[in-house]
C-alpha cells in the first residue's frame, strides 16, 4: 500500500515537471522563457519585474507587456491542447481538488500531490499551471486570502471569494461558532466537504473541533496556553483537575501542544476566567463560580439568607462552588469570630 501511495506520488512530481517543460518549450524566445521563470519562481525565488527587468536591461514595464503577452499566448495553446503533458497534470490536480472539495490552500494541494511539505519551486510549479490551464482556476494570495487553486467550474477567483465572504458575513452574523453540519443547513452546497473547502481559503476563518469561527476567537483558534485552556474546559463542561487539562491539552487537535503542567497551572492561577474550586480543580467564571475561600462563601450565603441556616444546607450551598470535602466546610463553620449557632444545628453571622 506504501509503496504503490509512493510510486503515485512521483508519478504526479513527474508529470508536472513534464507539464512545467510543456509549457517552456512552446516560448521562442530565450528572454521570454527567463522572464516567465522569474516572476513564477520556477527555478529559484521569484524575482520583482523592476530586478528582472535589470538583468535583462529592459524596463519594468517592458517585462510587465512582455509577461502578459505570453501568458495570453499559453493561455491559448492550453485551451486548443497545444501544450505537452499539460492535460495529464491537469487531470492529476482536478482529480485531488475533487477529493478535497473543488478548491483547496495550495500547501494542501501540494502536499498531498508531492506527498510531503512542497518545495517552494513545486508551489510555484502548481500556481503556473494553474494560471495557464482554461480548467482551473487561481486564488491569488492576501490579508484575507490563502494561496489557492480550484476546479475552474466551481468559480473563478471573483465567485470564490463570494463564497468565502458569503460563509464570513454568516458566521458574523451569528456571532458564534458554527459546526458543519450547521453552515450545510444554511447553505446550498452539493457536500459539506465542499463548505469546508471554502472556508479553509480564508484567513478570517478557523476551524476546531468541527466548529468554524473567525480566526480571532481563541475557541476555534487559541493563540496561547490560557485559550487552550479556556477551549478545553469549555467543551469539557465540567470542572477538571489542572493535570486532567495538561493530559487534555496532549491529547488535542491544536497546533501547539507540547506543554508543561507547571506552565498550565501558573495560567490558571492568573487568568480570572478560571476559577479554584478544589485541590488542583478548576472551573470557568462563566459557569456561575466565584473565586473565594470557603469561609467567605459560608458568609455570602449567610449574608443572602434571611434566617439561620442549618449545617446541611450550608454545605449544600458551599458544594454548589467547591470541591471540598464536607469536613473542611463544618471545620470553617467553627470561626466563633464570624458564625454563631442560634440553635443545636442553626448559625447565622455574628453580630
């Protein structure tokens, strides 16, 4: 299985390298083949049309026309099928783009063709193709926009990006993650593999745990220990003990998840969004929990009653914000300085 998985994988390295030559072989002139070369990084970094222009002692905007003008005329010969091997490397990428969903991050498409992280040339390899090919299409890289190739039929760049906005300005609207599931039953896709897709272009997106949200909020991207954290006793929705959260944090899907328990704890200890109710335990603030001791807790629900409460439903009342043991409770109890025992099993406050 391996091996035939690495044969099909350089057989696709191949064929684009044969499509990449294809492509070459068709420009006459040994400038306009450099020109093409440089701007698309083929054979090295790309180069700016002002420092190729330099090299070949014409100006920059003599490189810009000369650049047009062969794209249009490979633009051309791709679609009469005039260019050699290109139609075996179109297949190969339609096909993958089919399985991801029409459209996919060029670093995704890439690694999954070349079977590991791409080379920046075989990147820029899949962009030229692309660009040339009437069968695909190119999402040209910005703050808002990944570097993406999709099925031509599917939208070109314009249509894409509608896409995206348009699964942008619903998650906006709802102001909260969303499943897959759920954007499928707002929008009219034929997969939700496809919505997916989608929204893996956009830079204003990210995804957790099946929930898509924008990009800024730690539940579907957390930057730092504390949101992954938060996200962690959020989806967990009970208290946990902070070695259980460092166990869960190793075991998750986030980015970076080599963590100490040390430094798990120390963010705990800081962030008032989480609050001690325990030896070690640990609940968000947002679930109806108060940092405090359990003698201050004892006082507050005193202070909220008006008669004497008895010792069951004063550790009752502690329970509802601490894990402790009921001995520690009836230990609190005992402060002659705070609570006085009206009657054999009644306290309220001092006076």
């Amino acid at each position: 299985m391996e091996e035939r998985k690495s044969k099909k994988v350089e057989e696709n390295a191949e064929i684009i390298a044969r499509a990449i030559s294809g492509n070459l072989s068709i420009i006459d002139q040994e400038r306009e083949r450099k020109i093409v070369e440089k701007r698309f990084g083929l054979n090295g970094p790309k180069e700016t049309l002002e420092t190729i222009g330099e090299a070949l002692s014409v100006t920059r905007e003599r490189v810009r026309q000369l650049e047009k003008v062969i794209l249009v005329r490979l633009r051309i010969a791709a679609k009469e099928g005039n260019i050699p091997d290109l139609a075996a490397a179109e297949k190969i990428i339609i096909r993958n783009l089919a399985e991801l969903g029409r459209v996919a991050r060029l670093s995704t498409l890439s690694e999954r063709l070349f079977g590991r992280p791409a080379k920046t040339s075989e990147k820029s390899a899949l962009i030229f193709l692309a660009d040339v090919s009437p069968s695909l299409t190119v999402i040209t890289e910005n703050d808002r926009f990944f570097a993406s190739i999709a099925i031509a039929d599917f939208g070109d760049e314009r249509e894409i990006k509608k896409k995206i906005s348009e699964i942008v300005e619903l998650i906006k609207e709802r102001n909260a993650p969303l499943s897959l599931d759920e954007l499928d039953a707002l929008l009219t896709y034929e997969h939700p593999s496809q919505i997916s897709a989608v929204a893996s272009v956009s830079k204003q997106l990210a995804t957790l745990n099946n929930l898509w949200g924008l990009a800024k909020w730690p539940t579907v991207n957390p930057k730092n220990i504390r949101d992954k954290i938060y996200v962690i006793l959020e989806n967990r929705g009970q208290p946990m003990h902070f070695t259980d959260i460092a166990s869960a944090i190793a075991e998750s899907n986030f980015k970076r998840k080599n963590v100490t328990v040390q430094a798990i704890h120390n963010e705990l200890i800081k962030d008032p969004r989480f609050v001690l109710i325990g030896r070690g335990i640990y609940a968000l603030d947002s679930w109806g929990y108060k940092k405090g001791t359990v003698q201050e807790i004892i006082v507050e629900a005193l202070k909220n009653s008006d008669t004497p409460l008895s010792r069951e439903e004063i550790v009752a009342e502690v329970m509802k914000s601490r894990k402790v043991k009921e001995t520690t409770i009836l230990l609190n109890l005992q402060n002659r300085s705070l609570f006085e025992r009206v009657d054999k099993n009644a306290y309220r406050l001092k006076a």
